[in-house]
C-alpha cells in the first residue's frame, strides 16, 4: 500500500476556502472501520455547490474531501461481513459533507455504510448510478407503494436532463411506464426520448398551471426541481396520485392548497437518499442493476478526472451537463 496518495481537499486558509489536489497519508483520513481503495466518484449538484465555496451548507468540517459518492475495493476491514477486495458502494451518511468522500484515492468509512456492489455492475457503471440513481429509484419505489401502476397514466418526471430524471425516465421506462419528460432544453427531446420518455414539455407549461387545481394531467410525478414547479405539479395529478419529491434546485418553498389532497387523494412523498436504511439502499441497487444494462449507463455518461472537476462543477451548476458525470479517482 503506498505511503502517500492523491485527494481533493477542502480547507480554510486565512477565512478562505481553499480546494486542491494534494498528498494525502493514511493518517489524514477520518475514523472509520474500513479503508477503501477508491476508484471511481461522480458529480452531483450537491458537489458542485461544495466545489462552488458552498462552506457552511455542503462542506460543513475541515479539512475535507469532497465527493458524496464513491466506489472502490475495500483493503482492510474490521467487519467480518466484508473482506479485503470486495468492490463496495458508498453514497450518503455524510460523505463529503462532514466526513471525507469521494474525491480521495484512499477513503476510511464505517461498514454500515457501504452496500456489496451488484455483479451486473461494474464499479464505473454503479457511479453513473451514484446517489442521482439511488434517489431515482427510491422516487420510483414511493410510486409504486403509493399504488401508482404502469397502467394508471403518464408519469411526469420534471429536471429531466439531470441525473435524476435521466435515471428515472430509464427505470420507469424499463417498468412499463408512459414518461413525461419536462425540461428547460427542448433541443434534447432526440435524446430524452431514445432513454425512454414518450413525451418531452417545457417546464413553463407547468409554471402555467397556477389554478389551485387543475384538469388531470398525469397520474404521478418524479419532481426534482421544488419552488413553483413542484407547487403547481401536484394540482394536476390524478385520483389517488403520487408525487415523489427529491430536489430544490428550483426553490424551497413550497406553495399549493388543500384541495389536491383532500378532493384527489394525492400523495405528496418526500425522498431523502442520505440516510434511507441500509436494507432499501441494497433492495434500490439491486433493482438498478437488473433494469439497466452497462451499454444504456454509457449512453448518459461521461467520464472525467479530478483534474477536469472544477470545470464540471460550473456546467452543473448552469445547468448545462447532460446525464451522468463519473470522475475517475485512479487516474490521476
């Protein structure tokens, strides 16, 4: 094992956040009962904001690594349950938010954390998953215990370029499902519909549904945008609908009635991917790994390194990435 490696760190220098590939030993990492030789990361907007100087809301302890993400082989465990050279999955519990993640050749974490890589997968393909397809599948595991089958109606999935709704518009295609996609980029809809949506709107014919209830348009939603859109979405669900909320990058607040609730029956579900129990997390991975094929995770994928991450992090945040970045730590 070398003495030294190579990581993304996050510190503060004179009140100022400093983010730089540095050498890294063993000593520098947290405590944990697992190192982790880490392979392979992903950027999410969650990384972006972190990599943007968002100190205090994502980056909340220093020095830091960060990354929410990672995939790699476990060198030395004390966890009977896991052994040196299994290939594991961590997304969550804090990772690059208090405790280092991702963006580390070398990573320490608790065992409870991690989830056995599935064997459909290689361990590039389950970062294109990372945590954009962990909560994409949790969002669709909330519709379907809500009631919501492939035969009830469409199902909108708003931010549909992201990584959520690119994952989403997959699965729920793979299930049968009939698949609105909104997006802001209509010069996508060649590639949002060769993933699987059947058809692509404008996020401002949801901005226009400002009545507090509307005609019935889908029969549930995958929303990951909140603010206005998620408000005005939930007037126009059906009868005994779901909605399954994931994101805000469009707004915290949250402004509707009653009435969906009460005439409709509709289901508002909210999806937290960061601390869903290590049972539902290996149910999701598995189902992910069995519904989508490595050659469909190439299709929305690019891959990257540590070196290219700052320039990444802009474009996601401008909302001008398409799909899944995976950021190879191995090479650097």
């Amino acid at each position: 094992m070398p003495d030294t490696f190579k990581a993304l760190i996050a510190d503060i220098e004179s009140d100022e956040l400093k983010i730089a590939i540095t050498d890294r030993t063993l000593e520098d990492l947290p405590n944990g009962n697992t190192l982790i030789e880490v392979k392979y990361s992903s950027l999410n907007y969650k990384d972006g904001m972190a990599l943007d100087g968002n100190k205090g809301k994502v980056l909340r302890k220093f020095p830091i690594s960060p990354g929410i993400d990672l995939a790699g082989i476990v060198k030395t465990s004390s966890d009977n349950s896991f052994n040196t050279g299994d290939e594991v999955i961590v997304t969550g519990w804090g990772l690059g938010e208090t405790h280092s993640g991702g963006y580390s050749q070398m990573a320490r974490v608790n065992s409870e954390w991690m989830v056995s890589k599935p064997s459909s997968l290689s361990l590039k393909h389950s970062m294109s998953i990372g945590t954009a397809g962990l909560t994409a599948m949790l969002c669709v595991m909330a519709l379907e215990n809500s009631g919501v089958a492939n035969s009830n109606g469409e199902i909108l999935v708003t931010g549909a370029a992201g990584g959520v709704g690119n994952i989403s518009i997959m699965i729920l295609s793979k299930l049968g499902y009939s698949v609105t996609a909104m997006t802001g980029r209509t010069e996508l809809e060649p590639y949002l519909k060769n993933i699987g949506a059947t058809k692509i709107i404008h996020r401002n014919e949801i901005l226009e549904l400002t009545r507090p209830l509307n005609s019935i348009k889908w029969a549930g939603a995958i929303d990951t945008t909140g603010g206005s859109i998620l408000s005005n979405l939930i007037s126009a669900i059906d009868h005994e609908g779901a909605v399954a909320a994931c994101g805000n990058a469009a707004g915290i607040k949250l402004s509707t009635t009653v009435l969906p609730f009460l005439l409709r029956g509709v289901n508002l579900i909210g999806i937290n991917s960061v601390y869903c129990p290590i049972e539902r997390r290996i149910t999701a991975w598995n189902r992910l790994g069995d519904l989508i094929n490595p050659a469909e995770f190439e299709e929305i994928t690019q891959e990257i390194n540590l070196h290219d991450i700052n320039k990444a992090a802009k474009e996601i945040l401008a909302g001008e990435i398409r799909g899944r970045t995976v950021v190879n730590i191995a090479n650097m």
